[in-house]
C-alpha cells in the first residue's frame, strides 16, 4: 500500500500482550505521525495456535487510524517496536465517515 492514496483513511489492528507496552507503541507511532489516533482496548482474550500448541492470554487491542499512504511504512515501524515474532497487523478499509474526522486522520498522518 506504499503511495497509496493520501486522502483514504484505514484501519490498522494491532494486539500486545500489555497495557504498557500497547501505550508506549501508540505514543511512538502517532509522534512519528504514522497514525492520527490509536484506542487502546483493554480487556482482550485471545485463543490461537502457535507453534502447533493453542494458546489462549490476555492481551490490549490496538485500533490504529492512519492515511493509506503511511501504511506501508507503519507495517514496517510496528514489528520493529512489537515484543512478538509475528505480531498481528490487520488493514481494514474504512467505509464513509465523518469527512471532517478523516481529513483531520490524513492531515494527522502526514509525513513530517
């Protein structure tokens, strides 16, 4: 999605298995405006299969707002700043919306 079009605004998910660690990868990534806003969502259970064992922990969600043109780069940033091997990146495209709220998404995610 790199040089995709800067006024699309999507929806990136993203799970961490803390509270701290989802606020301090947030913060980095809003500073470097790879995204607008990031809700943390506490309270996440997550059943998987890893490594041929099922697995079920606690873990935060992540719902990242971003312009599709900083995606590539954000799928870049996130595994660098992640504790996971494979951490969970989902794109998501946004349907409608408030224009205002997505302007302000793609002013906010602008390259500095």
């Amino acid at each position: 999605m790199k040089g995709g079009d800067p006024n699309v605004v999507r929806i990136v998910l993203v799970t961490h298995p803390d509270a701290d660690g989802a606020r301090d990868l947030a913060r980095a990534i809003v500073t470097e405006r790879l995204a607008a806003c990031v809700n943390i969502v506490p309270g996440l259970t997550s059943v998987y299969r890893w490594q041929g064992e099922i697995h079920q922990d606690a873990e935060v969600l992540l719902v990242i707002k971003t312009a599709e043109h900083r995606i590539g780069t954000l799928k870049h940033r996130i595994p660098e700043l992640h504790p996971y091997e494979v951490p969970e990146v989902i794109v998501v495209p946004t349907e409608g919306g408030s224009r205002k709220y997505l302007d302000w998404v793609v002013a906010e995610s602008a390259s500095a």
